[in-house]
C-alpha cells in the first residue's frame, strides 16, 4: 500500500506566522468591506467568527456554515450583499499578503519527490480560510494544487484541527486509504496531538536537524514518530521502516474521532451528486451510493443502537449482529431520497455519540459476548462500529470513483 502524507500548511511547507499574517488578513478584509460596515466590527467579527469554528463539532454543518451564522448577523449585512466584493477581495486583494510570507525552499522538491514515489498527498491545513485564500497560500509555497489529492477549505470541512475528527475527516474524504500514514507539522498541539489522538505517526517540523523518536510514542507503543527540518523528511522516510507508521483505530479517542466523522465525510462525498450519481453502481454486484447511505443508516437506527442499549443495560450482554445485506432490494434502497436519508443517519449518529459521551471509564470496559467474536467489551464493540463506518466509506469513495 502507499504511504498516505498529511502535510501541514502553514510554518510547514510555507513560512506564515500566523500571529502576524492573520491579522493582517483581518485588516485588509474590514478596509475592503469599509463601504458596507466600519472595518473595526469587521475584524470584531472575524474574530468571533473564528472562534466559533475552533469550538464547532457538529458534522451536518460545515464550518462555513458555522462562520457566516455568526460573522453576518455580527457586522449586520448579509453574505448575498457582500459576495461580489468578497470575491474582489480573494480575486485582487488577498494575493498582496504573499509578502507576509516566505517559500520554505525544500518544499517543491519534497512534493515532486512525494509523488514520484507514488504516495497520496494531501495539505492538511487548518480550514479556517475559504477556497481562494487556499489555492493563493497553496501556491505561494510553490504547490499546484492540482497535483495534490486533496486540501481542507472552511467549505467543504466541518472541523478544525482541534479535534482529532478533522483527520478523521481528511482520511474519510481520502476513502480512509490503507496502508502506512503520516502527519507532518510543526506544531505540536494542533498537529501532531489530535493526530496522535487518532492513532497516526507524526513527524514534527522543528527546526532542527535530527531524526530522534518525536514526543509521544511512548504513550502508544505502535505510534513512532520523528523530527527535524523539513528537508530531514525525504532521508527519514527513506530510511525508517513504514509498518512503524500504520495507523490504530482502536483507542476511545479515536473510535469517537471516526463516528463523529463519517456524517461529515458523507456529506463532502455527496455534496454535489445528481440523481444518476447517487443512482450509479460500478457493477451489477455494487451498491450505489443511495444504497449505501440507507444501509448505513438503517444499520445505525436498528443494530448499531440496539448493540448500545443492551451494552449499558447490564454487563456480560450478547451482543446480536443481524443479516443486513438483504435489506438495500427488500427496502427499495434505490427509490429513497438520499439527502433525506444521510441527514436521517446523521441525526441518529448524534443521538449515539451523545450516549457514548456520557459514558465513563467503567462503562467502557464492560464486559460483553459478541454473535460473531465471542467475548468483547464495550470498547471493542463500539469500535466495530466505527470499523463498519470505514468500511462503507471506502465502499464509498471507490463507488464515486468510478463514475
């Protein structure tokens, strides 16, 4: 399997300083925008703005979604009144700030190298900032963003790199690839932790030379992880052994990092489907994507919930796993709508992850007799669940493929 790399954005493959450019940004933006609203309630609302996208976790709205309910009420016009200078702004405005910046010179290399090899590359920066300022930061440090698999805009993800849900995410959008994986960034608490909290190997950018264990592989024996400068990463990855960088699903925190994220990385999958698309099977023997977003659901609202009640009801429950696979002709998958239906499964997801949220240590070891593995516990059982979810995912993202 190739070696999937998440890199960083800023301070990684670009030398930002976020502290200075983002305020910069902010000030740019309110000036533009001062025919409309005074640019101090602009840059007030910006702020608030991103604060309400660091705090958002609900995965059936994006973080655009979170930002303009609270940025437009805030500066008291609306987005329709504002988009064509908005887009006057990314268009002729934004690119100035490139002299906030400077291109980090191995970066273009390690890229051309990366794909070379055949790895998947996606930039894993931090959605806070719309399409266009992408492509423009994306470029300046000397990246097409055609070449690349995938990067995170506030329009398409629904959370920050607070949360290790937004790696979740990013793999999800990924069709959760097998194989080796890792996270390169510079910062620890934004990059590398929530990774690490989703069982990912990192490599931390720091600066200095040297390729030493990074600073959390103790915790998790299978998670190794290294250090250095950017140009540090080709030689290291050359040389380490990359069944070191599989991941491990299998903690709380990465288990609730899946679930949270598979209504999120369904509804970036299907945002933009036609009826024919959500319709399409690759082969007679595949679901279409409406048959797997109502498999999904069904199996959330009459199994996945039904596993949970009996888990919490007493310790040492049999865990049933019934036959499903007859459900997609016998319920006339095909003639449901499928928005309705992901909004139903993510309603239900909800109302799982609220359960599990309110559960303590000792609930998750219970102890269980599963239908098929035989003895479990609720840890075990709920990470079927998530194994399930990145199952259809992968099911997924190779049906959309093929259309």
């Amino acid at each position: 399997m190739p070696l999937t790399l998440l890199l960083d954005l800023d301070d990684t493959l670009l030398q930002t300083n976020l502290n200075v450019f983002v305020p910069a940004y902010f000030q740019a933006l309110g000036n533009h925008l001062s025919d409309h609203v005074a640019p101090e309630i602009t840059v007030r609302s910006l702020v608030d703005g991103l604060k309400i996208m660091y705090r958002h976790e609900d995965p059936a709205r994006t973080l655009m979604d979170a930002f303009d309910a609270g940025f437009y009420p805030g500066i008291g016009v609306s987005k329709s009144e504002l988009s064509a200078t908005l887009d006057d702004f990314y268009d002729h405005v934004f690119p100035t700030l490139v002299d906030h910046t400077q291109q980090i010179e191995e970066t273009e290399a390690l890229i051309d190298w990366a794909l070379s090899c055949g790895f998947r590359v996606a930039i894993a920066t931090d959605p806070l900032f719309p399409r266009k300022a992408t492509y423009h930061r994306m470029r300046w440090a000397g990246i097409d963003p055609a070449r690349v698999e995938l990067f995170s805009t506030y329009e398409q993800f629904h959370f920050t790199k607070t949360f290790p849900a937004y790696y979740a995410e990013v793999l999800g959008r990924l069709g959760w690839p097998d194989g080796p994986i890792l996270v390169v960034g510079n910062d620890i608490e934004r990059d590398l932790i929530p990774a690490h909290r989703l069982g990912l190997a990192t490599y931390l950018v720091d600066g200095e030379s040297g390729s030493g264990a990074g600073p959390f592989d103790a915790a998790q024996g299978k998670i190794e992880a290294g250090r250095g400068k950017l140009a540090d990463l080709r030689p290291w990855l050359e040389s380490v052994d990359r069944s070191a960088l599989e991941p491990s699903y299998k903690s709380r925190d990465a288990i609730q990092a899946i679930l949270v994220s598979t209504p999120a990385v369904l509804r970036g999958l299907t945002s933009s489907l036609s009826e024919d698309a959500w319709r399409h099977e690759p082969t007679r023997e595949d679901w279409a994507m409406k048959e797997i977003v109502c498999h999904l659901r069904d199996t959330e609202r009459e199994i996945h919930q039904l596993q949970l009640n009996l888990l919490l009801e007493r310790d040492g429950a049999f865990i049933p796993r019934p036959e499903t696979g007859i459900w997609a002709n016998e319920r006339q998958y095909l003639n449901v709508n499928g928005m309705e239906a992901l909004a139903e499964f993510t309603s239900a997801r909800l109302k799982l992850l609220q359960t599990l949220k309110e559960q303590d240590d000792g609930m998750w070891s219970r102890r269980a007799r599963h239908a098929i593995f035989g003895p479990t516990d609720f840890r075990e059982v709920i990470s079927f669940i998530a194994d399930h979810d990145r199952l259809h995912i992968q099911q997924a993202w190779k049906t959309l493929q093929s259309i």
